[in-house]
C-alpha cells in the first residue's frame, strides 16, 4: 500500500509502492488491453497466440513490461488488427522506448487539452494540480464556452459537436465515485475574458462556482492585483499518481508536452509554493467567481475590466 507524506510547497509526494512503470508504457499497455477486450480475446488466448506467459501479457497491459514496436505488432496481430490500422500505438512504442523522460501527445484538431493520451493520465491520477492564465480550465468549461472556442477554427459544423461532445464527456472525471483532488489555480484575467456572449460567461461563471463547491475541487484564483508576483509562466498540469511518477503536461496548439524526468517535474513544483502564496482562498475564489457571473447577468462591463474576445475577420 501506497504511502506518502506532505511536500513543503503544500502537494502530497508518494514515497512507497512506487513502481517503474514509466506514463508511456502504461498509456500503452491500457490502450492494448482494450483494444484486445473489443476483440472478445481473452489474456490467455493472446498469450498462446504469441507465445508469451499469461504473466506477461498482464506486465505488458499494466505497463510493467517494455515493449518494442515488433511485439506491439505481434499483440495487435492476434487481435486481428493490422498495424496500419493503429498507428498511435506503434507512435507511443517509440516515444516509450525512447526513454527521454518527455513525449509529445497530440491533441484533436483544433482543440486544446483534447488528446487521448492527456485524458488517459487525467483518469488514473490520484492528485491533478493546474494552473491557466489565459482560459477556464477544460474540465470546467461550459459546452457553451467551449463551442464559441471552437468556432474560431474553419471545421464543420458536425465536427464542432463531436469536439465539444468529447470536452463535456471528458468532465465526467470530476463525477466519479471515487474521484480524484483537483485544484484549479485560475488567473483573474482568464474569469475576466468575455469569451462569447455575456450570457455565456454568465452559465460559466456560475458553473465554475458550483463545482468549485465539490469537496474534492479546489479553485483558488491568482489576482491579477498581485502584479509580477502573480506571473507563473504559461498553463500547465501536474499530475500526482498513488504507485508511479508525477507527470507535468503543458499545453499547446496542436500538440501536448508530456514531462517525467523528476528534474523536469521539479521545475514546476518549485511554482507551487508562489501559487499557493499569491492566490485567494477557497471561500475568496468562489465569491469573486460569483460577483463576476452577476456583472455579465446584469449585461455590465465592470467598470470596463471585462475583456471581449471577439471573432478575428479577414
């Protein structure tokens, strides 16, 4: 069993029952096991089949056994699935062997924090700690909000619902029996950027005070009154696993980076006493949340201290 103790900038370290199952590896070996449960394949056929011990086949689906791009082709192959038709896989083979304690996850078109390999670790992390300047966070966005994101980018209109389907199912995280600590480090200026209209801001706003009212939820805005003391860099997450690695995903365009070399890791942790320092508490981050929703509910610009982000026209 799992142990830890309490890091001094205020996040949960693990010290035992660590294992050295590295993020790629067990990314790939959950995507394997499903793929061969979708094929009505038990572990035992898929061992016969390739001739690997049944205690191999569970070390490779739980992340604990190294693979090549050879027996990733070979798995496949007794699932019936030609290599061509999964090449993903063969793709975090190579950055998993690769061993450089980084890998590149990409995301769907035209959509931040929509990659099947961040929604992976977000659901099999203990701890999820994030901070975003710019925009509410992705498991706190509203379909609305999201919708007026993706309304920027030239996709069609079925495409936009697809993407938009995929960010609210993705929430459902938060929703779980079981579920894990999120703490949401949120700058001013991302609640203050009208995205869309005042009424969608509004159904944000309030849908970010309600959740921040789930006792495993934990938003904490950073003022922007703070000044330079509140400037940590761009957007990243710090993911916290109960017998594994903490991973750090940053965010981009068109791709996400994922960290796990501990001194990479370190770099992030060392924001986090700042974080804590700078931002309101809990109580402080609620009420600000909620006096903003009211501004856009009464059609106010506070003041003028409410952004507009408008649609860019050729």
């Amino acid at each position: 069993m799992a142990c830890g103790g309490f890091h001094p900038n205020g996040f949960t370290v693990h010290h035992m029952g660590r294992t050295n199952a590295t993020a790629c590896y067990r990314e790939l070996g959950a995507e394997l096991k499903r793929r061969r449960e979708a094929a009505g394949i038990t572990g035992d056929q898929l061992g016969r089949e390739v001739g690997w011990h049944r205690s191999k086949v569970s070390r490779v689906e739980l992340g604990h056994s190294e693979v090549s791009a050879v027996d990733v082709i070979h798995y496949l192959g007794a699932c019936r699935i030609f290599a061509a038709e999964a090449p993903e896989l063969l793709d975090l083979c190579r950055e998993a062997e690769s061993s450089l304690g980084y890998w590149i996850g990409r995301h769907a078109r035209w959509m931040e924090e929509t990659g099947s390999s961040l929604i992976y670790h977000e659901a099999t992390a203990a701890r999820s700690l994030s901070y975003e300047p710019l925009l509410i966070p992705g498991l706190l966005q509203t379909a609305e909000y999201a919708r007026v994101r993706l309304g920027r980018a030239p996709m069609a209109p079925a495409e936009v619902d697809a993407l938009v389907r995929t960010r609210v199912e993705r929430q459902q995280v938060l929703q779980r029996p079981k579920p894990a600590w999120f703490t949401f480090f949120v700058h001013e200026q991302a609640l203050r950027l009208q995205v869309g209209s005042p009424a969608i801001m509004h159904e944000q706003l309030l849908h970010l005070v309600i959740m921040s009212g789930l006792p495993h939820v934990q938003l904490r805005v950073v003022p922007s009154s703070a000044g330079e003391q509140a400037i940590f860099g761009g957007s990243f997450r710090l993911f916290e696993f109960e017998d594994h690695r903490p991973l750090v995903f940053l965010d981009g365009v068109a791709i996400g980076l994922f960290l796990e070399d501990s001194d990479y890791v370190a770099e992030y942790r060392q924001l986090l006493p700042g974080l804590r320092a700078v931002a309101m508490n809990e109580g402080e981050s609620r009420a600000f949340a909620a006096e903003l929703a009211d501004a856009h509910d009464r059609g106010s610009q506070s003041n003028g201290a409410i952004y507009e982000l408008e649609e860019e026209h050729p």
